[in-house]
C-alpha cells in the first residue's frame, strides 16, 4: 500500500509541476460547460436537473480521458524512466495501481470542479439531490473506464500519439456497442441476444442506470471489472515488453 | 554478493548474451568492458532485474532475481545507461521520491537526500527541474539516486558517460573507495578507467565471456608487455638494430623513431628470464659505452589487447573468445 501511496503521490506531483494539468483542468471545464449551455440547451429545458450536463459526459470523456491517460506508461518508456521505475523494489502491480489512481484521483478532481453548475441548479430549483450525485459516481466510474484502457494501450507503446488513437478507438467501441442508435440499427438485422450480449459490454446502459439515480451493484461490477481487466492486460503487456 | 549463472537471452532471432556467468564478490569492483552492441547494457539489465533471462539465473547475495525480485532490488543500486529520471521532478523532489520507494522515512529520509546531494555535488542544482540540467548534473542526479539507500550491490552503465575529466575523476574516486566493502559492476569503454578503479576485467564480445581476470593479467596479454624500450643518443636506428639484435637474451628488435633511436626490444622466452631482462639490456648498452636517456619495461597497452580479443568477426577471434591458455599463445605468437 505504502508504495502504491508513494508512486501515486509522484504521478501527480508531477501534473502539477507542468502546465499540462492546469491546461487541462481549464478545457474540460470550458467543454462541459459549452456542451451543457450550448448545445444541451441547459435553460431552454426548464428543469431541475443535471442531465444535460451528464449526458454528453461518455462523448467528452471519449477524448480528454486518453488525453491525460496517454502518457502513463508511453512517457515512462520514452524517457526511460521506466527502468528506474522497475528496478526499485515495488512489484509492476504497485506501479500500474500507483499510476492509474494518480490519474483518476487528477480527473475526479477536474469532475470535482464542476460543482458551480450544481450550486446554479440548486439555486435556480429544487433538484433530486441523489441524483446528482449517483450521476457524479456514474460520470467517476466512466472515467476510471476509459482511464484503465488508455493506461494499457500507453503500456504497447512510446509514443503518445499512436496511444491516444488505439485508446479512443477502443473506447468508442464501448460506447457504440450500446448506444441506442447503433444498437436499434443492428437490432434489424442481427438476433436480439447477440446485440444484447454485445452492449453489455458499452458503457452507456450503466452510464444510464446511474444518471436515472438507480445504484445497482451489477454498474459498479461492470465498470471496476473492465478496470481491473485493462490494469491486468498492462501488467501482462509491460512484461512481455520489458525486453 | 553477485552471481550470474549461464545467462542467456535472446531478443527474437538475436542473440544478444550468450551463456555468460561470473561472481562478484563484496570489495570487488568488475568493470564490464567490450565494443558497442556486445552485451553490456543487456546483461546488466538482466542483473537488475528489469529484462528476465531467456535461461540460467541470477543471485544477489542469495535471491534470484526472478523469484524474489523485490528482496534483490532491494540490495541493488541501479545507475541505467543515459541516466534516466523524471524530467519535470526537481532535484530534490526526484530523490525523496527515490528514498521513500527505498523504504526510508523521517530523519532517515532527509540525511539520506543531504548525504548523496552533497558526496554528488549537486547542492547547487537541488531546487532545478532535472529537464533543465546540463547532461553532467543530470548523470549525477541519477548516480546519487543508485547510491542513495547505501546498497551493497551496485550496478552501473557508464557511470562517467557526459561528465567532464574533473567530474569523472571524483566518480572513479568514489566508485573506488565505495568498491572496499561493496560489490560493484562499472560498464564503460575508457580502458583507462579500468585502471583507476577495478580489480577485476570481464570483457564481453557479442555477448560472450572472452575475457575475465585482473587488469594486470589483461595487459599482460599485450604483444608488448614486457619489452624493453630505450632511448639512445647519436645512434641511427639500424646500427642499434644489428648491436642489440645480437644480445642473446633479445629475441627481435624493432625501430620506433631514428634522431636519437628509440628502439623497442624483445625478450626471448617468457617467465623469469623476462624479469631480469631490462637489466641485461642495460648491461648490453653500457658494455658498448652507450648513453641513453630513457629506458623502461613495457605493462602493456590495454587498447591493444582489447582490440586484440574483440575481434570476434574473424575465425581466430571466435576461438580465441573460448581458450584461455591458447589465446595467450596466439596473442604472442
């Protein structure tokens, strides 16, 4: 633990002591902002809610989780600190948890500062506070989501660019495999069990579940197993590709 | 302390260290010697842990590597090859960091950072991103973070690459005095360090053992080892040539540069007789009433040698690669 604690402590030292964190705390703030306001329509839709601010949340993180996951193992590769890193006396599972909990704690303080929009709601109305919060825990979990598969497709590779890519590729799958207009298209043509067992596999009917207010035990198990699915792939991944 | 038993390792098709084993003991200093690409840096990545071997295994003072990584990092110092860090921590910053994975905590912590800031100088340079060091500071950096937890074993790749001659002269020092009661391995190509701070010489050529002794015994290797040369006034070359030439103990003689000749002479046979032989040389001149300003016993060139063992490209390299006796002969003959 004390490891896991001191590797994760360095991880987000270091976003802070480069512009990139402050750089990206501002555009996801600005973007959540511009898609709730703009084109979600926030006041038009004269109610008491978040869900224009949560619905466009799987769509942004699409981009802006692989942005901040692209470096995890890529950067340790390129610079070569990675063997400094391995060479220390801390098991690969302690480095990979140490780094991915660094960067979600980094993107859950970004979700964090989000708050103005939930004081305007409760100003302006009398929101479900509950809601909102199992919202917030949904949004969290989908960040941990796609954050977990950035850190393995940054584990193949040194260069962030071709991480970032395969990353989103990735988590778009997760997305359309269970988004409603990709879903009802398929459903025309496919068997109903084969679209259903696919789409168990997206993001987005537990995304759902949790932005309705609805906690189920089988959201957490899906999110925290796909996690820790990814985690273990870049375990695998950085030790066959030590050499 | 160190141990590697038949080490292989295979990258794909390539063979990169091919059956290599050797012992390090405490109060040992092994520099690890060979041409570009032989299997330096490999091999010692496999000691430390960071790249398994295809086959065989490695120790550190009783814990194999593989199976009980965490108890054998532990006791080992890691200084990779082009010193490696984390360029946006600050000096300071990136050594704690160093400390507190190392298990130290508290006073033990800080005494730890103050001691490796100041044995590597780097207190000038504390508060700096390591991005934003000269090449030398930030090698320092990284050396101060191999020997920060005082560890018995150390492992380091060129750990005077970058440095200029002041600063490598401190490093050599200090890797020395370390090497009384640790067991170290020093990779590097500057055979002159080899003389400043090892007592033992592994050579590796294309990842195989071709060498493995003292630094005396490698230069012994050396065609010129044991020759005589001397300086003598207002003779031409040839006349010395044919006088000395005729001494019974001088097996050939040859002209380095005429003026006032420098000549190197040539023992015949090997053992004791080369021992006595710069006194016969001296007594041969004097007997000719012969002044001369200069006159020593060749140690031996270790660039000779060393390019003499590591060309392995050609037959008689690869067989003296595996003959120890045989090689000797060869190198004379």
């Amino acid at each position: 633990m004390r490891n896991i604690w001191v590797i994760a402590k360095r991880e987000l030292g270091s976003y802070f002591s480069s512009p990139v964190a402050y750089v990206f705390i501002v555009i996801f703030l600005v973007l959540c902002g511009f898609f709730t306001f703009m084109v979600g329509n926030f006041f038009a839709r004269n109610e008491a809610s978040l869900a224009s601010f949560f619905i466009w949340h799987p769509w942004l993180f699409l981009f802006l989780v692989p942005a901040a996951g692209m470096r995890l193992w890529s950067e340790e590769r390129r610079s070569g600190s990675i063997e400094l890193l391995l060479t220390m006396p801390v098991t690969a599972w302690q480095a990979i948890l140490g780094k991915f909990l660094a960067a979600w704690l980094f993107l859950g303080l970004a979700l964090v500062l989000t708050f103005p929009i939930v004081v305007t709601v409760i100003y302006l109305g009398a929101p479900d506070i509950g809601v909102i919060v199992s919202g917030y825990i949904g949004s969290f979990l989908v960040m941990g989501t796609y954050l977990a598969i950035s850190s393995m497709t940054s584990s193949v590779t040194r260069n962030q660019v071709v991480s970032f890519i395969t990353s989103v590729v990735v988590c778009l799958f997760l997305i359309l495999a269970g988004w409603p207009p990709v879903t009802n298209m398929v459903v025309t043509w496919a068997p109903a069990w084969l679209v259903e067992g696919v789409a168990a596999f997206s993001v987005i009917p537990h995304f759902d579940a949790l932005q309705r207010g609805v906690l189920d035990l089988r959201d957490l198990v899906y999110s925290f197993s796909v996690i820790g699915f990814a985690l273990f792939t870049t375990g695998v991944i950085l030790r066959s590709r030590r050499a | 302390m160190i141990k590697a038993q038949n080490v292989v390792k295979w990258f794909g098709p390539t063979l990169a260290v091919d059956n290599v084993s050797f012992e390090v003991k405490r109060g040992e200093v092994l520099g690890f010697l060979g041409p570009n690409g032989a299997g330096k840096s490999t091999t010692m990545r496999i000691i430390t842990g960071f790249i398994p071997p295809s086959r065989g295994r490695i120790e550190i003072d009783g814990h194999d590597i593989e199976e009980d990584g965490i108890a054998a990092k532990r006791l080992i110092g890691y200084l990779p090859e082009n010193a490696p860090a984390y360029p946006e921590m600050s000096v300071a910053a990136f050594l704690m960091f160093v400390a507190e994975i190392r298990g130290l905590s508290g006073a033990a912590k800080r005494e730890a950072v103050e001691r490796v800031i100041k044995s590597c100088f780097l207190e000038r340079v504390r508060h700096q991103p390591i991005e934003t060091l000269s090449k030398g500071y930030r090698h320092r950096t990284c050396f101060a973070q191999s020997i920060l937890h005082d560890p018995p074993v150390l492992v380091m790749d060129e750990p005077t690459d970058g440095l200029d001659p002041n600063q490598k002269h401190e490093v050599r020092q200090l890797i020395k005095s370390m090497g009384q009661n640790k067991a170290i391995i020093v990779s590097t190509h500057i055979l002159e360090e080899v003389d400043a701070m090892c007592n033992r010489v592994i050579i590796i050529d294309r990842g195989r053992v071709v060498f493995n002794g003292g630094p005396d015994e490698l230069r012994g290797r050396s065609d010129v080892a044991g020759a005589v040369t001397v300086r003598i006034r207002d003779r031409k070359g040839d006349e010395v040539r044919s006088v000395l030439g005729a001494l019974p103990q001088v097996a050939r003689v040859s002209v380095l540069g005429d003026g006032g000749a420098l000549v190197r002479l040539f023992p015949k046979g090997d053992g004791a007789a080369r021992g006595a032989f710069a006194a016969a040389v001296s007594d041969g001149l004097r007997g000719k009433g012969w002044a001369f300003d200069e006159l020593h016993t060749e140690s031996g060139e270790l660039e000779e040698v060393f390019r003499a063992i590591t060309q392995s490209d050609t037959v008689d390299g690869a067989r003296k690669a595996t003959g120890g006796g045989e090689a000797k002969s060869a190198a004379a003959a």
